[in-house]
C-alpha cells in the first residue's frame, strides 16, 4: 500500500477538481446517512460522469490501496452507502445517462444515478412505468435500488428491482466494465450478472447503468384506506383481494402506533375510525377505471369496515401520504432503531404480538412504530428510544423472525446493520460460498468492506 497523498490529485485529473470533495463541509452530506444513525469519514468525494470515469477512479483507489463505498441518493437505511473507515466515497449521482424509451423491448438503459422519479417521468412520456415505487423515489437511485434490491409498495404486481433489471453494466474491483446493456429476455449463456449484483450491496463491483423492464403506465387508479379490527383481520382481506381484484398495485399497512404518528405530523385527522387495530391502503391501477372494482370487492369482503374511498387527485394523494410520511414523522422524532423485516403471511399477526411484546418487555419506554408492506408480510419494525436496550431489541427480533420463517432483512438489506446476523439467517455453508464469490470479484475487499458480509 502507498502513502494516499496524491490520491486526490489523481482522482482530479480524472473528473475534474469540482468533483473531488476533500474540504470537509463538502464531503460532509455524503458522510452520515439520511437516518443519521451511520456516519464516518471519507477520505475523499469522487463524482464521476460515466462508466470508463469509474473505472479510472478504481483504477487510482486500487493503485493506492484505498477502499471505496460507493453511493446513489444516499437513502439507504442500514449503513451501506456511508464511509466508515476514510474510504473514498464514490457518488454515483452524476451517472445519468438516459437512452430513448425501447418501446418493442418495453426497456429503457439509463445510469446508476437517475433518480426512480426521473425514470420514472422519462417512461411515462413514452407510455410506461417504472415497476418499483417507494417513498424515497425523488433522491433514490436507480443504481442504489438495484444493488439493494429494493421493493416497495408494487412488488405484489411487479416483484422487487431484481425482477426489473434485464441488463447491467459495472465496475468490478480491478477497474474492469464487465456487463451488457441488450437486456434480452431469453439468455442461457452463463450466471446472469443482473441477478449477481442486484443485492450484493455495492461488495461485487460498482453498478453504472442498467437496463430496465418497463411496465404500461396505468391512467387509471383507485385507491382506500380501510380501518380493520386486527392485523390478522389485515391479513384475511388481503387473500380475498388477491382473487377478487385483478388490477392489484398495492396493499400496504400502517399499524395504529404508524397512523397516529404520521396524523400528527401531517396535521390530518384518521380518515377512518381511529381506533381500528390495523389500517390497509390499497391501491388498483388499470388502462379503465378500476373503482367499482376496488368498491365492490370491499363492500363484499370487508362489509363491516371502515373505508374511505379517494374520489379525485387529491383526495388520493392525501391518503398516500399518510403511508408516504411515516419515515420522516419518525426521524422527526428521532433517531430510531430500524428492522426490516419479513415474515410469512400466516404467522405475520401473531408474530407482530409476540415483537410488540419483545420490545415493551426490553425498552418499556420506548416508542414502537410498525407499518410496512402488507403484501409481502414486510414489516418495518421502528423503536424510537430503544436507548440501551438496542442490541438485544434487535438479537430478539431477528432470532424470533428467524424462528417463524422469515428474513432479517426483506428490502433495505443488510448493509452494516445486520451483518453479524447474515449467518443466522443463511447458514455457514452459504455465508462461505458467498465469501468465495466476493473473494473471486473483489480479492483485495476493496468495494464496501464491513458491509453484508461480516
Ligand atoms: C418504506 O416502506 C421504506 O416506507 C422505509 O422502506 C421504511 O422507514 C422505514 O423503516
Ligand atoms: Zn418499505
């Protein structure tokens, strides 16, 4: 390893001096996570604007012996786009390159840095979608959704990222671009490199550009929000809306401790009765308006419920907003300790009881949040002022969610929050066949080290 001290200047013959931040007041938003829980320093901020950029950065951090975590909008929520230990921080926010839409192929290739919303907006002026939404779409990256593998609230219809992502281009460790962009559906040439990076957390090679499945861009949408008894209640409508509407987009959950938060922060009242045990927003999107659709099937399958019923734009977005804002009424509050977690359907009731009662018993005085997306049975369990009680909050958690079949991490991944509990949850024969890939790409663990894996 060399001393790092021209390290900058080789990264400023690269991209230019604006786009390496060594003065600490700049570097500083690429520093801490937008929870605030994970911070670190950087050595330094590199911005490059391609690929062959990247691979030059690596090039010059491999020849100094320098580690680099790489970051998209800096939205990640268990510490795996945030320095921990002076790497260099690779900002992949300047990669945007954006294709014309390929509307045979229903694909468009854009750059790791387009925000979902950008791609979003870029696909609908050709008629599609973008499949993966969530609430931090207007600063998450699309490269940082594939690495993560993210999900949100249309992963009933369309799956997660992984599901989208039909061709890849990245940087692998020695500074090499390995990948491609075709993105045809039928290819048996070998392990699909899609699939090997969508997940790996920024550990196997940097993602510069993907090449994404686009879905039809539904006009038409319907939306409610029904106030149910029970969790278990929750539950049962959702198997007799998964026959009953064809045109399902969403079943996302709120539980009361999310609802009367998220109303406080908005300054909304319950738009259904306050009281109620679990609350499910429900959403239909279709070329023709699905709202007797989505009517009907309530007034058949949840006859005694309160339900209220968006009737135009605004009346929809204010309901989306109650789900929408849960993260940020939270981190208004504070820092919370965040698990995301899965567990299956037919024991995702019980097992809420069971974490509820975890977390009341360890940390009486804190503050428990749970909402999530109930179609998938992911839960976001969030305790703010878990205080000391943090750890075995989260040893009892995840063993519990262990235990019924579930997974540690359903969406945000493992990133350094849960890194200790990947063999837990994989075993050691896998946590060791994973370590053997990361050993083969990245041998020097120069690409996010401390991250996924221990
Ligand atoms: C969501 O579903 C995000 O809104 C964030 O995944 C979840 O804040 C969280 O725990
Ligand atoms: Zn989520």
């Amino acid at each position: 390893m060399s001393s790092d001290d021209g390290l900058p200047a080789e990264l400023a013959a690269i991209v230019d001096d604006a786009n390496v931040l060594t003065d600490p007041d700049l570097r500083s938003r690429y520093e801490t996570d937008w929870t605030g829980r994970y911070h670190g320093e950087a050595r330094v901020v590199v911005r490059p604007a391609n690929t062959s950029e990247v691979s030059a950065v690596v090039r010059a951090c491999a020849h100094f012996g320098v580690a680099i975590v790489a970051q998209g909008g800096n939205t990640g929520l268990v510490g795996g786009g945030v320095p921990r230990n002076r790497e260099v921080v690779v900002s992949t926010t300047r990669l945007n390159r954006c294709d014309a839409v390929d509307i045979a192929a229903s694909q468009v290739t854009v750059g790791a840095g387009l925000t979902l919303a950008q791609v979003r907006d870029h696909s609908r002026a050709s008629g599609l979608d973008l499949a993966v939404d969530f609430a931090a779409r207007d600063s998450a990256t699309i490269g940082g959704a594939a690495a993560t593998n993210a999900g949100g609230s249309r992963v009933i219809r369309f799956g997660t990222m992984r599901a989208q992502v039909a061709g890849i281009e990245a940087v692998l460790a020695n500074g090499e671009i390995v990948g491609s962009l075709a993105g045809l559906p039928k290819a048996t040439v070998g392990l699909h490199l899609p699939s090997l990076l969508s997940g790996s957390e920024g550990t196997l090679a940097i993602i510069t550009a993907v090449r994404l499945r686009l879905v039809p861009w539904y006009r038409h949408t319907a939306t409610a929000l029904v106030g149910l008894p029970s969790l278990g209640d929750a539950v049962e409508l959702l198997a007799k809306l998964r026959r009953a509407l064809p045109h399902l987009d969403s079943v996302e959950l709120l539980m009361p401790s999310a609802m009367t938060l998220v109303c406080e922060f908005l300054g909304h009242p319950c738009p259904v009765d306050a009281a109620s045990g679990a609350f499910v927003l429900i959403e239909c999107a279709g070329d023709s308006d699905p709202m007797d659709e989505l009517i009907n099937a309530l007034s058949e399958h949840a006859p005694d419920s309160g339900t209220a019923i968006a009737t135009d734009e605004t009346s929809r977005a204010n309901l989306i907003a109650l789900r929408d804002n849960v993260t940020v009424a939270i981190n208004h509050i504070g820092v919370p300790l965040k698990l995301d977690v899965a567990i299956p359907l037919a024991e995702l009731a019980q097992s809420t009881r069971e974490i509820e009662g975890i977390i009341a018993r360890l940390a009486p005085t804190a503050r428990l949040i749970n909402f999530g997306h109930l179609a998938e049975g992911n839960l976001h369990v969030n305790t703010l002022f878990a205080g000391d009680a943090a750890g075995a909050i989260t040893d009892e958690v995840l063993q519990l969610v262990i235990e019924r079949g579930g997974v540690i991490s359903a969406e945000h991944g493992i990133g350094v929050a849960k890194s200790h509990w990947l063999v837990v949850q994989r075993g050691a024969a896998e946590v060791e066949a994973l370590r053997s890939i990361k050993q083969a790409l990245d041998p020097s663990n120069v690409l996010n080290p401390g991250v996924l894996l221990p």
